[in-house]
C-alpha cells in the first residue's frame, strides 16, 4: 500500500518490520526476502539488530563473503550503537577462518578495539582475534622490554 502510493520512507519502515518479525519466526526466506525489497527501494540504513541478525543468518547459511559485507556495511552505517562492534568481530572472523583473508581480519580486530563505544564484555576476543590475525600474517605481537 505504501509503495503504491509514492510513500518510501513508510515502505521502507513496514519491510525492515517485517524482516524482524520473519528473523524472529525464523523464517529465513521470508526474512531475505523482506531484506532484498528493502535493499531495492533504497534503503540503506536498516535498524541495526535487524542487519546484525541478516548477517548472522548469512552466516550461518555459509554465504561467508556476503555476510561479511553486510558486517561491514553494518558498522560502518551504525558505528555508535554497540552492534557495530558485534559486527566487526564478526567480520573479523569470518575473514580469519573462512576467507583466508587476516590483513582484514586484522584490520576489523582493530578497528573494533579503537571503537570509543564500551567493549569491555568484548575486550578478550578482540584482543585474541587481533592475535589470531597477527600469527596468521607471520607477525609476531610487539613485546614490552623493561626499562
């Protein structure tokens, strides 16, 4: 009804609710179908708990590169709200473990440990990815001489 009369930013608002609701049902087609026509009309700014939960659902379907790519697009649109940080970890890892990519993994890890949103709940798995990404690369971490 909205899309027919012109109304975008109420069509837009009614898709990424009703992608919520299917994420929720677990009704992962409906959900990526909701997601696609949002993506479609223009929108560029789902809520963040909606996008985070798109990008886990491609996860988990092992579409690896693609939920990368909404991680990333998700904490770049949101960086002040705490998903940002969920999803650069999971960026992160899926770069490291699934992509064979770890100068991005790295690059996430640490963007996600410069973030000024609180991440203390976060502090040891972004400090292992930053490590994990570091090894991968042949780097090894900087060690602290004693004056």
């Amino acid at each position: 009804m909205h899309w027919r009369r012109g109304d975008i930013r109420a069509y837009l608002e009614v898709t990424a609710q009703l992608c919520q609701l299917h994420l929720r049902a677990q009704d992962t087609e409906a959900a990526w179908s909701d997601f696609e026509a949002y993506r479609n009309a223009g929108g560029d700014k789902l809520p963040a708990s909606v996008w985070l939960d798109i990008a886990r659902m491609l996860e988990t379907q092992q579409n690896f590169d693609r939920a990368r790519t909404e991680y990333e697009q998700l904490a770049e649109v949101h960086p002040n709200e705490k998903q940002a940080i969920l999803a650069l970890l999971g960026a992160g890892r899926l770069c490291l473990k699934r992509l064979n990519r770890p100068e991005d993994a790295l690059r996430h890890y640490r963007a996600a440990a410069a973030s000024p949103l609180p991440h203390l709940d976060w502090e040891s798995n972004i400090q292992a990815g930053i490590r994990e990404a570091e090894q991968a690369l042949g780097k090894t971490p900087a060690t602290v001489t004693p004056n």
